[in-house]
C-alpha cells in the first residue's frame, strides 16, 4: 500500500468551469500552501478528478494532512475568482477515490 493516501485530503466545491483547469489548480496550490489555511508543502493537485468540483490535494508532510482536516472554514479566494468559495476538505479514502474516478461514473 503506497503512502500517498496518508498524505492526499479530498476538495469539494471547487468552482467549476470558471478558468482553465491549470489555472484553477494553481490557485488551489496557493490556498492550500498558506500557513493561514493550515496548510504546507504542496507535493501535487490532482485537478480536475474525474468528477465535477473535486481535486485531490498531496502534501509533502502527512502532518499537513491533520492540520488541513482541522481547520474548519476553507473558503478559496484569488484575485483571478469573482468571489470566494467555500471548499469541503475530507481525508483521502481509497474506496472513495476509485468511485469517483470510475469510467462509467464520469460525466459525458
């Protein structure tokens, strides 16, 4: 069994169809790296994860994992988002992963 689920947390609500899929990891990897959302080291973003509105974020550290989970109120926000918008950060869960990301669950 790899590390990477210990070190993966789950993003809903992440806008979609606003900006370039890039882009909008980008701006997840500046949100998720500041010391004010709990966060670290950005290892990847996986954006956009096969369903609408969900990334997958890695850290470098586990650690950062708790840390993220803890903080309560995630709200994204960038010069280049006409608001802010409120993200739902989960644990990485294996059986959740492979669902969501399933071919036949993908939209057409």
């Amino acid at each position: 069994r790899a590390a990477k689920p210990t070190r993966t947390v789950v993003i809903t609500g992440v806008p979609d169809g606003l900006l370039q899929d890039d882009v909008m990891a980008d701006i997840l990897t500046i949100h998720f790296q500041k010391s004010r959302n709990n966060g670290g080291d950005v290892a990847e973003v996986t954006y956009p994860a096969g369903k609408k509105g969900v990334a997958f974020v890695t850290f470098e550290d586990p650690e950062v994992v708790d840390s993220v989970l803890k903080k309560d109120d995630h709200q994204l926000e960038d010069k280049r988002l006409s608001q802010s918008y409120p993200l739902r950060v989960t644990s990485y869960d294996e059986n959740v992963s492979s669902c969501m990301i399933h071919p036949l669950l993908l939209p057409l």
